[in-house]
C-alpha cells in the first residue's frame, strides 16, 4: 500500500514573517489572510504618510482604510516586475491622499459659496433684505429633489462632512459628493441673480 501524500500546510502569514514577494503572490491569489498580513506590515507606513499630508489623525485613518480598499480591490492589477510591493502600496497611499485634499478644496469652496446663501444670519438685525434671503433659500432647497435636499441640509445645517454623511444615509461617498454637487449647482441656479432685462 502506497503511502498517503502528506499536504504540506500553508504559512500563516499574519505569523509568519514572510519576504514581501511571497506576500504579494498570496494577496494577488484572493486569500485575505495574506491582506491582513500586507495591512499589519504597511499600515504604519500609510497611516504616518497620510498623517503627515493631511494633519488629520480622522482623514489619515479614512484614507488608510481607502488605501488598503484599494490594494484588495486592485490586487489584480499589481505587477512585480514594476516595482516592488511597498511601492505599489505607497503609491495608492499617494493617490488616496491626492483626492483627499481635493476634496477638502471642493468641500471648503462649496461650504464657501454656499455660505451667502446657507448661513442663518441673526434675525436681530432688522434688515428685510436678510429675512427675504433666508425665505427664498429655504423655498429653493424645498424644490430641490429629496437626496439633494438631504445632503445641502446636513452639510450646511448639521455641519457633517460628506464621509459623515454617507454613513448616515448608508449612500456610498461619490452618491454622497454628486448630491451635494448638483445640488449646489441647482440653488447656485436659481439664486443668483440673472442679467437685467
């Protein structure tokens, strides 16, 4: 009788210390084991390099967690003959970062031209002008559709960001930024004043 083949068992790899070569062979095959391995080694990396850009310990923790989103999600795409798997990593954290602070921009730009027409003035003042504004805002964000409506008025009333946001609605953050866009869009529409005619 022939003797059995033993199965030769698998390394462990958030155990083991494994070169990253045959961490990125075991992450680029599916097995969520070895991302759990390539997170527990890089994490410290990502984090620290987004703390840096960002000066934000909440955004760092976000981005890492898009970076390493990224990294499962692209797995596939990951090439050892171009670079080695550190690299490829601290290149998602660079992307990541990158749309990080643009949408800081667009956020900061739409909370600022937003601001004339969102922002409650004190009613104290006595000026029409001001009650009158606040009436027509109000009036406009009620035209606008539901997912709009919800998104301007979180932003501006509740003073949530869109990742706040998005958890909140459970809406995925580009559902979350494309709302406040086109809502922004619309009131910016309907508010400003056209050419006299």
């Amino acid at each position: 009788m022939s003797p059995q083949p033993t199965a030769v068992p698998c390394p462990d790899p958030t155990r083991e210390p494994l070169a990253d070569e045959e961490l990125a062979r075991g992450l680029v095959s599916g097995d969520d084991a070895f991302l759990a391995a390539v997170y527990h080694r890089w994490r410290p990396l990502v984090h620290s390099l987004a703390r840096h850009s960002l000066g934000d310990s909440r955004e760092a923790e976000d981005v890492t967690q898009l970076v390493f989103l990224g990294v499962w999600s692209g797995r596939a795409g990951y090439r050892p003959e171009r670079g080695a798997l550190g690299g490829w990593i601290v290149g998602i954290t660079r992307r990541k970062i990158a749309d990080a602070l643009a949408a800081r921009t667009r956020r900061q730009e739409l909370v600022a031209s937003a601001g004339s027409w969102l922002t409650l003035r004190d009613p104290g003042r006595g000026r029409p002008e001001e009650a009158l504004d606040r009436v027509l805002v109000r009036g406009e964000l009620a035209r606008l559709p539901e997912p709009q409506r919800q998104v301007l008025r979180l932003t501006f009333y509740e003073d949530l960001t869109q990742t706040q946001i998005a958890e909140r609605t459970g809406w995925p953050l580009g559902t979350v930024k494309s709302h406040a866009r086109r809502g922004m869009l619309r009131l910016r529409g309907r508010l400003e004043p056209g050419p006299l005619g």
